[in-house]
C-alpha cells in the first residue's frame, strides 16, 4: 500500500499557468469558446518526443478541459470578461463568433529543449494553422510559454474577426 501512495505522490500533474496579459481591445461580440482538441497520446498522459517515442506527461485533470479553462480565462483577460464564454454550455443561443483550437500535435525535442505544436485554430468556420516553436528549461515551462503563444495569436484573430 505505501508503494502505491509513494508512487503518487511523486507523480507530477501538469496545471496550465499561463500569466495574465493586458487587455488588447474590448469586443462586444459574444465569443464562444469551443472544447479544444488535442492529439490522443495527450489524452493517454503521453507527450510525443522528437525520437517517435512517448514522455510521461500527466494534467491534473482532463488535458482538453485544462487547456480549454486556461484559453477562457486569457480572452477573458485580452478582450473582456463579459464577452467570452464556454461554448455551449455558457449560452443561451449560439454566438456568432466561436473559436476552437485544434493541436494537431505536440513533440518534445529533449536535446535542445524545444517544444514544438502544430495549432489550428477555427473562428466562425474560418481556418488558420500555424506551427509555432517554443524553448524552455523543462518541458512544463516550455508547454507553459506555447500556450501563451497560442493564446495571444487566437485573441489578436479574434479582435480582428469578430469586433
């Protein structure tokens, strides 16, 4: 039993921290955020490693829901609170303007500590991909730094798209 309890409480889980940024532009368009998707091996607590291989890499959580929480909580920060919602759950009818993130992957290069992600990310069934390459200390720092990445070019698209 205590092996057990050992081996969890070593365990570290992943919880997004992604700083606060200064408000871009306020927008009165209702947003909805839609749940993000991610690449199955994220949902397994896995992480793709630039050799193919696999990485331990657990959220606290439900990796799309973590993600999707953190993503709310920046555009609420960039273009207003009172704006931006959880798409469907948080309306009563369905918004004009929705953005969902779609990660089609995310790899792990350990020799140079280098996280790279290809990201789509869809605004009123309007598509734009990009892949975007972040450094970092540890691997929790850099997936850290992606996301804001990610965050500040899906908001930017936003106030462009739906103000």
């Amino acid at each position: 039993m205590v092996l057990i309890f050992v081996g969890c409480s070593q365990k570290r889980f992943y919880i997004p921290s992604i700083h606060q940024t200064q408000p871009l532009v306020r927008i009165n368009t209702p947003i909805g955020v839609a749940p993000v998707t991610l690449p199955q091996y994220l949902l397994m607590d896995k992480v793709l490693l630039k050799s193919g291989e696999y990485h331990d890499f657990t959220f606290a959580g439900e990796p799309e829901w973590q993600i999707q929480k953190a993503f709310v909580e920046y555009l609420r920060a960039a273009l207003g609170d009172e704006r931006v919602r959880v798409y469907p759950w948080e309306f009563a009818t369905k918004p004009k303007c929705i953005v969902k993130l779609i990660v089609s992957h995310l790899v792990w290069d350990e020799k140079s500590a280098t996280l790279q992600g290809k990201i789509e990310v869809e605004i009123a069934d309007k598509k734009k991909s990009f892949v975007l390459v972040q450094s970092g200390e540890d691997l929790r720092q850099a997936m850290d730094e992606l996301w804001k990445k990610v965050f500040q070019k899906a908001a930017q698209m936003l106030a462009r798209e739906c103000s």
